[in-house]
C-alpha cells in the first residue's frame, strides 16, 4: 500500500484549522482521513499520522471513551508518541496482509516506527484489551517523547495516577489501565517516566537497531510489571500469524486485489467476535458537515449494513463471518416474534451484544471535532419504522443458504412471523434508508426491499421445503411491484424517485437491478440511470438525494456519499457500462487515505468526512469489484 507524506511541523498541512465559534479560533485538528486502525475484535483504536492516539473506547466499540481527543482536543485525551525534534516528516502504512499499523517519523538525526497492534482477543467476551507500541531505531538514533493523557467516560470521571518503575496504573470508577514498560535488564535509564497531575509523560532514547515500547493494558489484575523484549516480540508474532491467516481465506484473485483485501481487514476490525455483529464505524460525533449538527454515532449494529456484509465476505471466501451474523441476525428476530410492535419485530439497529438501549444524549461539554457539535452518543434513530431492512435481512439470508449456511426450525418460525407482520405494515410510510428527520414518507426503496423480502422467502420455503403462507406473502409481493411501477414512477422525469409523489431522486435506488426488481437493460432502469447521472453525480462522486429538494429535516448540506460511488460502479456494471464503470472506480480509488481506507461522505476539496472508516462504504467497495471485475472478465471471453 503506498504511503503518503505529511509534515508534522510546523505548517498546518493535514490538519483541520477550526472554525470560529464565539469569536474564538478553535485549535487544529488532524483530518479525519489522516489516521489508521487497529483492533482485536472486540474494540477499536485510530491513530493519527503524528503517533497519536485521539480515538479509543474500552471495553466495547460501543462503550465510553478513553481516548477521546479527535472529538475535543482538551478535554477528549489522548496517547501520544513522537519524536522530540519537531521537524520531521511522517509516513504511515500497515504491514502487508494484516492490521499492524506503522508509523514512520524521518528527522535530520534519524528514522523511528512507532508499531501499533492490538493482539486478538477471541470469542468470549473480556474487559481486558492491550494496545502494544512497539519503538524502533531504524537509522541513526532518536529520542521519542510519549503521553499517556486518558479522558474517563467521555471525560465526565475522574481518575487517579499511580507511578512506579515499571510505568503508570490509571484507576477510575468502573475502568483501570495499566501502561507496562517494555525493557531488558541493565537499561533501566532507557525508558524514563515523569508523573504528571492526571497524566504521564516518558522519553526513550534509541540507536538504530534498538526496540522497546509500551503496552497498555485496561482491567489488569495488578500494578505495571516489566514486559521483556520476547514476550513483546511473541505478541506481535502472533498477531501476524493471525492477520495473514485470516485473509489467506480469500478467494478473490480479481484486478483491485490490494483494495478489496485492505476492505476485508478493515470489516473485519470492526466486528465484535463475540456476537459475529458489525459496527457501522468505530466512532461517533464525526461530522458530515464541519461545523454543522450531522454528527451520529455510529458503533452500533444496524440490520441493513450488516445483511449487506453476507455478500462482500461469502463473496470473498469468509464462509465463518457470514455464518456467525446469520445467527446473531436469527437471535435477533426470535426475540420479538410476534411481538405487537408499531415499529416491527425488527430493530433497525442494536448494540454489539444484541441490546437496544440505545438512547441518545448530547456530551455538552465536548466542543466536537473542529467545532462541529452537538456531539451525540447514542442513536435517536434505533426506533424509527425503516420497512427496508426486512427485505435487506431475508435477502442475505437466501444468498447465506445458497452458500450452505441453512436455518434451523426456529430460525424459520421467526421469519415466518416476521414475513405475516409485514403482510400487515408494508404499505405505510417510514424514515426511509438514509434515518431522515424530517417525518415519514412513501419511500420507494422501502417498497422495493419489501418487495425482496417476499420474493425471498418464497424462494427460500420452495428451497427448503419450509411451510410458508404462500398466497398471502405472493399476493403481497404482487402489489408492491405494481404499486412501485405506478406511483414510484415518474412519467416527465422518466425516472424512479425518492417517494411517492416527488420528483426527487435517491441513489438508493441504484440497487433496483442488484436485488431483481429490475432488469440492468430495462428502458424504465436506464432513464433513471440517465436521471442519476445529471442530478446526482459530479465527477463520478454520487449525492444519496438533494436535501434541498427533499428536506430531510436537519440544517446544513453534506458531501457526496462513497458508499453510492461504489454502487454506482455496480449498477453501471450491470447496465453495459463497463468503460465507464471502470473509470469511476479507479476514480473513487484515488479518495481513500494513504492506508486505503474510506469515511462515509467526501467533501468538495475531496477531504474525507462523517464517521471512520465506514463499514457500508468498505462493503460496497467489494460488491462493485466483484461484480465490474465480473463484468470485464465475461466481456473479455466473448470477445475471444
């Protein structure tokens, strides 16, 4: 993966100058985009292209923060790591084929890496996670300077500090850390701590060659010991072996190899290996307008992203991912049976764990990431009626039983409940895809996914020989598509719209032909084609809707969304279009950070935007390469 170079010191290059906000310059920030991702399956941690670590939430994704600086710069905390010259140019890459991260520092005296891992923790749930920093000398010498500075609970406990020789113990109510020196006998001077109020300061001198670091440990069962180089060394072995092991499972060979794997660690990063469950981004608060009041959190699991994660990874090869999501999906779907519920025996979104407390609170005392507040944890939305992800569930479900991964009786009962809800509430307006606020509406993609659900579950009880209400669920099924054909049509725009009596287009539509509703060379698909190409997209990059032309009851504008560049790619792809497909992807490519990652929105300086990264955006970046790599492959034989 290439590497990008950022000067650290001391111009304001890839940083984001604040705005003003009660006539007062709010300090600099690192872009969203200019940071990388570690984890062990059960949380997350970024770290920014100067060594820090601004984003950290223990024991969970979805649990309080420790290191919360990206979202306020004094008050969030942060774990830092640098050189002490501040003249020094930055690179940063992972190591090939895994998620150990490297950050590169080049000064007149020296080269230094700061490695970042979190080793595995497995299946079982823990609230002990170690981040290991592992300092290296390259060339020359140089000495780092490091900071550990955590922020409790978003910064709302207070905690203790308690030094030793052998590093620091951060005690607050409900959490510890532990920051463990990692040293040989006889350089007890190498790494030296220097207590501060709340927090702790250490430099390490290196000559080139040399290797120590530190580990930080939360929930540690005593007070910091001393890690040897070997047992360091054994972690991070370990967690090579780990990373190249998984992804070897890959079966994909095709053109965009580098992307679509770097896509597949990242999904994987942020899935909860306890539950098989997939949060939509590591973090929250991140703004899809700087300034504005579009900051969402993000570290919970909604259906409809992770119904879409079966494809991307049966897609690659990862058969053991998509069977732990199906029955963490099913559990979800037992609970409420046959529940009387306005808002349907589904969720749209849960914690990792498979809960729905999910109330949304503002942290008023956070100014937000370069002013951009307020700074929400928690989601209002998990209670919104959204009739798509019935038909995004049983969608994955068919396409996880044509791999092989069957449902068991229970599994089917609840569906089969599920699917008699539906027949009931389908044709009634809801939020819609994008969790708008600005009331319910006739959304057509809702009708379209409600459409699939029926259509895939009678597939799935022919398959199966599963008892199914087939007249109803057939019936049903019926007048969705004629519905849709006569009022989600518009006859003078020649085009699918938004919802019901608009004019206004929605890139969700885009998946019309991916899910069957529509043939790729339907005159009815290519003009809403045509349609989206004048109104939605500028330069390949694709705006889910025009929020002025359909106000979705929230300030502000956005930027373009990369999950409908990506699917863009696909439906041009499946249209004919492959040239121009091809062009758009490689286009698209060019967005990703240095480390091929991806936020979900895109501003017009191309500076990336929203929450990082984005698991939806990562899993359309696979579907599109698939299927375009598909598309040329087939093209290529025909032309033989």
């Amino acid at each position: 993966m290439a590497t990008a170079r950022v000067d650290s010191c001391p111009s304001r290059a890839g940083r984001c100058v604040g705005t003003r906000r009660k006539g007062l310059l709010m300090d600099e920030y690192p872009l969203i985009e200019n940071h990388g991702l570690i984890g062990d399956l059960q949380t997350a941690a970024l770290v920014s292209t100067d060594g820090t670590i601004d984003w950290f939430c223990c024991p969970r994704f979805d649990s309080p923060s420790v290191f919360g600086g990206l979202l306020d710069k004094k008050k969030g905390g942060r774990f830092s790591i640098g050189p002490t010259e501040k003249t020094h140019a930055t690179k940063q890459l992972y190591i090939p084929d895994t998620a150990i991260l490297v950050t590169r520092f080049m000064t007149e005296s020296g080269t230094g890496e700061v490695v970042d891992f979190m080793p595995v923790t497995g299946t079982t749930a823990t609230d002990r996670h170690r981040l290991v920093r592992m300092l290296r000398c390259v060339r020359g010498s140089m000495t780092f300077e490091g900071e550990v500075a955590p922020r409790f609970d978003y910064g709302r406990k207070p905690h203790t500090l308690h030094l030793t020789q052998h590093g620091a113990l951060f005690t607050s109510d409900g959490l510890d850390l532990a920051v463990h020196a990692v040293r040989e006998p006889g350089d007890e001077r190498l790494l030296r701590l220097f207590p501060g109020e709340r927090d702790f300061h250490f430099t390490l001198t290196l000559k080139a060659g040399e290797q120590r670091g530190v580990v930080m440990e939360s929930s540690p069962d005593g007070m910091p010991h001393e890690f040897r180089l070997a047992e360091f060394q054994q972690r991070f072995d370990e967690t090579l072996r780990f990373w190249r092991s998984w992804l070897g499972q890959s079966v994909y060979t095709g053109r965009w190899r580098e992307a679509v794997e770097r896509s597949a660690v990242t999904l994987k990063l942020m899935t909860y290996a306890p539950s098989g469950a997939l949060v939509a981004a590591p973090t929250a608060g991140l703004p899809e307008q700087l300034g504005g009041e579009r900051n969402w959190d993000y570290r919970f699991t909604w259906i409809r992203d992770a119904s879409f994660s079966v494809y991307a990874l049966l897609g690659l090869g990862f058969k053991e991912e998509a069977h732990a999501f199906i029955g963490w999906l099913s559990d979800r779907a037992k609970e409420k049976a046959g529940a009387d519920s306005d808002t349907g025996p589904l969720n749209i979104m849960y914690r990792v764990d498979g809960s729905s407390d999910l109330v949304e609170e503002t942290l008023g005392h956070w100014e937000g990431y370069c002013g951009s507040s307020p700074v929400r944890i928690g989601n209002g939305a998990a209670t919104q009626l959204q009739l798509d992800i019935y038909g995004e569930a049983m969608d994955s479900i068919y396409f996880a039983n044509q791999h092989g991964i069957k449902l068991g009786t229970k599994g089917w009962r609840s569906l089969h409940t599920l699917l008699d809800w539906l027949v009931d509430h389908w044709d009634q307006p809801d939020e819609g895809l994008w969790e708008t606020r600005g009331g319910p509406k006739d959304f057509t993609y809702g009708r379209v996914m409600s459409w699939v659900a029926f259509d895939r579950a009678l597939r799935l009880a022919a398959a199966n020989g599963r008892p199914a209400t087939r007249g109803r669920w057939t019936s049903e099924r019926d007048r969705i598509y004629e519905q849709i054909l006569d009022r989600g049509w518009d006859p003078g725009r020649e085009a699918f719209v938004q919802y019901y009596g608009s004019d206004v287009l929605d890139s969700s539509l885009l998946r019309m032909p991916t899910v069957g509703f529509i043939t790729p060379d339907d005159p009815m698909w290519t003009s809403t084609l045509d349609a989206m190409d004048r109104d939605l997209v500028t330069d390949s990059l694709v705006y889910r809707y025009d929020p002025q032309s359909s106000p979705d009851g929230l300030r502000g504008s956005e930027g373009t969304f990369s999950l409908c560049t990506f699917m863009y790619v696909d439906a041009l792809a499946r249209a004919g279009r492959t040239e121009q497909a091809r062009l758009v992807l490689e286009k698209m490519l060019t967005y990703a950070n240095h480390l091929g990652l991806y936020s979900e929105e895109i501003d017009l300086t191309g500076r990336q935007l929203g929450n990082f990264p984005q698991a939806f955006t990562h899993l359309a970046l696979i579907d599109a390469a698939i299927t375009l790599d598909a598309t040329l492959n087939a093209a290529r034989g025909a032309g033989r």
